[in-house]
C-alpha cells in the first residue's frame, strides 16, 4: 500500500530547470510544478539522514550501513532498491485533508473569459474522430482529438484541476468550471535578487547580480498549499514527520504523513467498452519519444507478456520537454533526456486480455510496466525510483459537454 505525504514548504522554493543562468543581469525562471525526482531525492535523503548513514559512505555504494529493511528500500545510487514515487504533484492541505491540484489533461479546454469575468464560465472536451474523406493530416495514428465549439477562443491560463476534477475525468464524466481551480489561490510566483560570490574570497563577486523566480505557497483560512506525493517500497513507520531540504539552496520544508490514494475508474465499464485514457501524471521518458510504451508505428500496443492488448487511435502530447538534474554521488550532471509532458493524454480502444488487471498494473507501476528490461535499463533505474512515467486511466468520456 502507497504511503501518501504532505510536503509543507516553510520558504519560498527555488524550483529551477535545467536551464543555466547567473551571469550579469540574467534571469532564472521557477519549473512549476518541478521534476519528481526533485521530492524523491528530498525524501530518501531525509531518510538516509535519519538513519545516521554517512552520506559519503552511501555515496560510494556501501552496503550496510542501517538495518535491513531501509537497506532494501533505498539500495544504492546505481542500484535504487523498492523505494519508488508513485505520485507527485502540488496539493492543498484543508482540514487536515490532502487534496491534488493537477495541471488541465491535453483532451481538456477551457476558453479564455476575457475580461471583466471572474472565470471560465465553460469547459470543453476533446474527442477523438476518424479525418473525413479526402482530408489528409501529418498525423501518424488513425484519429485526431477534436475540438467542437461554435466559434474559436484562446485558451484559459492559470486553471488547473481540484481534486473532484480529477476524479471526474477518471471517470469519463465532462469536466465542468466547478472542478477548475485558481493556481494564484495556490502559489504565487515572487523575484529575489541575488549576487554571485567570488569562489576563492567567499565575498560577493563584483558586477555579478542576477534574479530569479520561487515559488510561495500561500496559507489561507484552514487551507495549506504544499506538495503532495506517494511513496511505495517502504514501511509507513520508516517514514518519520521532520523538516526536509527541497529544491535549490536547501529551503526547508515540513514532511508529514497523509490520507490520499490516486482515483480509480470504472472497471466494469471499461471492460464492457474495451476502452480507456491514459493520462500521464508525470514526465513521460519513453523509449520511442512521444510514442506510449509497448506501441508499434501503426498504434498497435501490448504489454512486454502479451496479457493485454489493445490500439491507440489518438493521443494529445504537447511539445516535448527536457529533463536533466544534478548527481549529488556523482557531482556531474544527470543525463539530459527528452520527456512527454504531464497532462498528455492516449486514447486506448479494442482492448483485449486481462483488460482491468493489466490497466491496475499500469496505475500501480506506472508505464514502466509496459516496457521491456531493456528499455527500463536503458532510460536508466534511478528514474524509475524518481517518480517518472506515472499515469491514470481513466474511463472513456460518457458524453461530450454541452
């Protein structure tokens, strides 16, 4: 059973990509919400620092230093042991309840209100449709989602999903603006100003001033923002409340266990329709760029054993980001690899097999789960412990909003 935490940050955050800046007058812009291996390394380095393990000694791959059953969660850097994230994404903590707010799927659109409206007074859904006759597109599966709208909008910024949102799309229902929520009642993004120090005098380097973006969770009446993610392959004892260092410079940030487990679909239904979505929780690193796991050029696609099988006529991916980190192990970069981002969206049909057993394993392992050993070696099994490649299935949409 995944053990869900609460992560309460007590600073602002410095939550940077990968893309280099501090030189004169540059700007350096927060990656919201950040990589999951941003928590995952934040975590398991809470608990290697509570077992009273020398890092160094961790770092150079020595076995033995606690006991037995954390030695198997957190293995070693080459070779992670059980410990995996099984969700990560910002949360609100209310009432003492945790609660997901997760970035619009790429099959959700919400049109711009325009001025003078509080908010999104709509939302659409996309669907996916066969081209008609004679329309030709450089799109390579045999559908393309569609928007259906009386008359084009731009689209809405700053909305993402509450929690009843995201229980709503798992299950095939339309997403209405009462599942939307406000990012700016969240977080807010602050500037601070920052100087470069002269590596060799420790003073301030002269002319070297730069700026960057973090992150402030904002504390309103009975509601806490935050980060919220699962944690699978260790005891829910092994997992002590304390502070944590997160993100850059170190900023602190409380740790606390929580109540929450992703939502599930409707079995059945998805077994009657021999359907489903696949929505993509985190980064995506895939063997075949934006191609889901275990998916031929044609869309045919199956689990690595053959117990399930099915098609994937459509699929909503925006453009592809780059992930990248830094090794603390190692001290060199992490490798720079390209990934699906969160949000992205795989319509699934002619589903065949072990329909519901084989979409649990998927909501359980992640898509990690329909790649070969070789390719999860390939990408690398630090990544797997990090928290990538999670996703949701969800139910096929029961009707189209009005």
């Amino acid at each position: 059973m995944s053990q869900a935490i609460f992560i309460n940050p007590v600073d602002v955050l410095y939550l940077r990509g990968n893309r280099l800046f501090g030189g004169a007058g540059e700007h350096g812009e927060a990656l919201m919400p950040p990589w999951p291996s941003v928590a995952s390394g934040a975590v398991r380095s809470h608990l290697l620092s509570g077992s009273g393990a020398d890092f160094d000694d961790f770092a150079s791959g020595m076995t033995g230093l606690f006991d037995a059953p954390l030695q198997q969660a957190l293995g070693t850097p080459r070779e992670p042991g059980s410990f995996t994230l099984r969700w990560f994404s910002p949360a609100v903590l209310q009432n003492g309840t945790a609660q997901p707010v997760f970035p619009l799927p790429q099959d959700v659109f919400v049109p711009d209100p325009g001025k003078g409206e509080a908010g999104p007074s709509e939302v659409r859904m996309l669907q996916p449709q066969a081209l008609p006759a004679g329309v030709r597109a450089s799109m390579p599966l045999s559908q393309m989602p569609v928007l259906k709208r009386d008359k084009p909008a731009k689209p809405a910024s700053g909305w993402w999903l509450s929690e009843t949102g995201l229980q709503a799309w798992v299950k095939g229902e339309p997403i209405t603006p009462d599942h939307l929520i406000a990012i700016n009642d969240i977080w807010s993004t602050e500037q601070r100003l920052g100087i470069a120090r002269d590596a060799e005098t420790a003073t301030a380097a002269e002319g070297q001033i730069y700026t960057t973006e973090t992150i402030a969770f904002r504390q309103q009446e009975g509601r806490q923002g935050g980060f919220l993610a699962l944690v699978d392959g260790i005891a829910a004892d092994a997992l002590p409340d304390g502070l944590l260092r997160f993100g850059g410079d170190g900023r602190a940030a409380c740790l606390q266990r929580a109540e929450w487990q992703p939502p599930e679909p409707d079995w059945q239904g998805i077994e009657q329709r021999k359907a489903c979505r696949i929505l993509l929780a985190t980064p995506g690193l895939f063997p075949e760029g934006w191609r889901l796991p275990g998916m031929d050029e044609k869309g045919n696609w199956q689990l690595p054993d053959g117990s399930l099988k099915g098609r994937v006529v459509a699929a909503a991916v925006s453009r592809s980001r780059t992930v990248s980190g830094w090794d603390l192990t190692r001290w060199n970069p992490k490798p720079a690899q390209r990934s699906v981002p969160v949000g992205s969206v795989y319509w699934l049909t002619e589903l065949e097999g072990d329909i519901t057993g084989g979409l649990q394993r998927l909501l359980q392992e992640g898509l990690w789960a329909a790649m070969t050993d070789e390719q999860r070696q390939e990408i690398g099994p630090q990544r797997r412990a990090e928290g990538f490649n999670a996703c949701l299935v969800g139910a096929p949409l029961v009707q189209e909003s009005n």
